[in-house]
C-alpha cells in the first residue's frame, strides 16, 4: 500500500482506435480509454463536449476543461452516466487545483446523477470525496519559485531517493515521490514540525483491505530546491504506518507530486559521485512533443513498451518498473516468452506480494526517443484505472537521470553517461 489517496474515479491516456460500433463514452472513462475519448472528442455527438473536457484535463487546461465539463454536467439532455463522468472529471481537477471544497461538491453532484454501482468503486469515489470535504479549510497552496534552484539527493536503504526541505523553518528528511498524490508524513514528525491538522479523519489506502485512517496536516511553509510553497497539504500517518521491518526502515516524510509541479521543469540529474534535483522555467502548454498527461494529481507518461505504445504511471516512490494486465489484454504479444511465479514488491509504502504473477523475459521501453532494457518485468496489480503499467526506479536510474516537465508536459530520460575514450 502506497501511503497516497488512491481514489480519483477516473484515469484518461492517449491512443488511437476505429470501431464498427458506436463507442460507450461513460464506460471509456471508467476504463480509460482514451481513443474512445480523443475519437468522441473530434464527433458531432452530444457528447463530444464530456470528451473534449476530459481532453483539456488531462493536458492540464485546468480552466478550458472546467468550463467546458460544467456545460455538460448541467445539460438536462446529457445522459446521467456522462453527467457523472463530467462531474468526476472536475473532481479530479479541483483537487489539483486546491480547490477542495468545489472538489467534494463535484463528487457529490456526480453520485447525485448517477449513483455508482461498483463496491469498490464506490468506496474509492467516497474515499476522495471525504478527504475533499476534511481538506476543504484549507487554502490552496501557492508557490514561490526562483528561476532555478537544486538539492542534493541521497538514496536511502531501498533506493528510492531522498533531499531535505524546510518544512515550517525545520530541515526534514524526505522521500522524493512522484507517485504520491500529496506529501505524506508521519504523526510524530507532523507534531515536532508544528503542521496543523484539521479536524476529521481520513482514510487512505488502494483497496478495503490495506486502507490506513490518518488526518490532513497543513504545514504553513515548505523550502524545497530554491521553491518556497506555503499551506501545503499533508496526509499524516500513524508512524507504524510508515516503519518498515521491525523500524529498521522508516519514512519520516514523503515530498508529493503537487511540491514538483509548483516547480516547473524538475530533473533528477547524476553528476559523478553526486545526484541533485534540480528545477528550471519552463515553456507552457501542449505541444507535438509532449508525451506527459495527468490524470487528477497523476503523471502518466505516453511510451512504447517493445514497440506497443502503452501509458505509465511514473513512480519515482516504486523500486522497480511493471506492466498491468490492461496491458497484456490490449497487447497479447507481450506475453511472449513469458513464465510464471509469486512476487514481492515494494516502494515508499511498504512491500506487497502477488501469486503466479507473469514474468515477460524481455521488455524495451521507448521514452522520448531512447530505449531502455528491462529484463524480468512482472505483470502485477490490476487493469481497473487502465494503465498499462508503472516505471519505478530500475527505468529512472537506467540513464544519468529524468526530467518530468509539467509546464511542456514532457518526461524524458537525460542521456547515458560519456563512456570513457579509448
């Protein structure tokens, strides 16, 4: 269980398809299937208007797809299944936003024109709209920026990496975790920084099963790599819910996608015996280039996995890269040479095991022009978001570093190191 909110209803990617039928819109984005969406986009249809917000949401036209989904949240002729796909889509980028309490409105109004049908679906729906509601006090967080900034990396005993930020004028110790929708810190380290909390429990967790009750901690300020953030969110955590092997590892902090937005372009770099994260300006908007797309508070990097483009979630918080099985399912040749076994996996939140998981022998990953090789990758979690799977550290690490550009919307692998002249 990654200690994040694992509840934004819906996931959108990039791809191209034809179909001798008319396609089910609503079902595309529960499933997240975005040639449905992009094709329906470009119709006459009435609903065209439900796709083309979700479009400008996923690029992170936050205001186009607002006004654009409201629209078709409020038309009595919109079908109720497309009504709640609007309303869920402005959930997702209110949240972003910081927008709280118009995020819980959203997720009300969705259920109120559609009730969800799905258990678990529900549960994840309900589980956002709560902490939408508990989060609703708070202001958004803003940012202070200089033009460049950077912060020594160190990698601590399960590689992931890790940089100190000034939380409320304190040096903390953090993980650096893409994968985390919001910062995370445990309940100790909360009280010792003087965060705030709020009033009201939370509850966070992928599943039923591995859900954790926690709170919302606001910390007035927050320093990171010459950016400076102020009313930054924190889910704070039983501190057992963050210690690992009898204490012996433990996560004190997590720094969460929002803090590296704020930053623009951020990099990961590798310089000789030294790693940095380092952030710079960056151009704004949806180019021909862009190969990034956010659903929610997610980063979803468009790829080619031995020569199928697929979509993956980057999880800088994840030890190693896997596939889903959404991807074997669009992609059967995936499978190829696959074998079968039990396997355990782990991150900034801890370790999960899977039973007879498929592991494909050999899997070229395409990303922005350069090819990694992974061997050994596992099929592991489930298709319900849509993803095609998630690239952890052995993917990230494979080069000198990454860049995530969230102004360009663009990741990319910086290039391999010089190897030495003859």
């Amino acid at each position: 269980m990654k200690p994040l909110l694992a509840a934004l209803p819906v996931t959108f990617f990039f791809a191209s398809a034809a179909w001798a039928d008319p396609p089910d819109l609503a079902a595309a984005i529960r499933q997240n299937d975005l040639a449905v969406i992009e094709a329906v986009a470009g119709s006459d249809g009435k609903e065209s208007a439900v796709a083309q917000g979700a479009l400008a949401a996923l690029r992170r036209e936050d205001d186009a797809a607002l006004e654009i989904l409201a629209a078709a949240a409020e038309d009595d002729a919109m079908a109720a299944p497309l009504k709640r796909a609007a309303w869920s889509v402005s959930a997702g980028v209110y949240l972003r936003q910081g927008r709280f309490a118009e995020a819980a409105d959203a997720f009300e109004a969705a259920d109120a024109a559609l009730p969800e049908a799905d258990e678990e679906a529900a549960r994840s729906a309900a589980q956002a709209r709560d902490f939408a509601r508990t989060a609703a006090p708070a202001a958004a967080m803003r940012a202070h920026v200089a033009d460049t900034g950077e912060a020594e990396i160190t990698r601590d005993l399960a590689g992931l990496p890790r940089a100190t930020a000034l939380i409320n004028g304190q040096p903390q110790d953090a993980v650096l975790d893409t994968g985390a929708n919001y910062s995370t810190i445990m309940a100790s380290v909360a009280e010792a920084l003087g965060v705030h909390l709020l009033e009201g429990d939370i509850s966070v967790g992928a599943s039923a099963n591995d859900s954790v009750a926690g709170r919302i901690g606001i910390a007035s300020n927050l320093v990171l790599a010459g950016g400076e953030m102020t009313d930054v969110v924190f889910i704070v955590l039983p501190d057992e819910a963050l210690s690992f092997a009898d204490g012996a590892y433990t996560i004190p902090a997590i720094i969460g996608l929002p803090v590296f937005a704020a930053l623009g372009r951020v990099s990961f770099e590798q310089q000789g015996e030294t790693e940095w994260l380092r952030h710079a300006a960056s151009e704004e908007g949806w180019t021909e280039g862009s190969n990034l797309v956010f659903s929610g508070l997610s980063p979803i990097a468009l790829l080619k996995a031995n020569g199928s483009p697929v979509r993956m979630f980057i999880d800088s918080g994840a030890t190693t890269s896997h596939l889903t099985p959404r991807a074997v399912l669009d992609y059967p040749a995936l499978l190829e040479g696959a074998t079968s076994d039990s396997t355990r996996i782990g991150g900034a939140g801890g370790e999960r095991v899977f039973e007879d998981a498929a592991i494909i022998p050999r899997l070229e990953i395409e990303i922005a022009g350069q090819t990694v090789t992974l061997s050994d990758i596992h099929v592991l979690d489930d298709a319900a978001d849509g993803r095609h799977g998630l690239i952890g550290q052995d993917i990230l690490n494979a080069t000198t570093g990454y860049v995530i550009d969230f102004g360009a919307r663009r990741f990319e692998l910086l290039p391999p190191a010089s190897l030495p002249t003859p």
